[in-house]
C-alpha cells in the first residue's frame, strides 16, 4: 500500500505511459482526495542469453 502524500489515503494503481525508450511512468492515483503520484522506472530488457539488465 502506498500512502498518499496529500491525505495519507490509500493510493490505487491507475495506468503506465511510456516516456521513452527506455522509461515508463506508472500513474498511482488516490481514491479519497484524487491526488496522483509518478514513479518513473527505467524498463529493463532481457539480453540474448536471457538475463535482464538495465540497459
């Protein structure tokens, strides 16, 4: 559970968007107030040897 930094709510997760090649937002939105919180992530890939690395 994620706490909302607004109303200390409970944070919902509400969609992912692309912002790159290599980065995503995920969208975490609050259903008591409707503040919403950005986590950009670097997307990871998986090389041909079948590890993933950040690359």
């Amino acid at each position: 559970m994620i706490p909302c930094p607004v109303c200390a709510g409970r944070m919902a997760y509400h969609s992912r968007r692309s912002i790159g090649s290599e980065l995503e937002d995920t969208v975490y939105a609050c259903g008591r107030c409707g503040g919403e919180l950005i986590r950009t992530t670097v997307c990871s890939t998986v090389k041909a040897d079948g590890r993933r690395s950040a690359a």
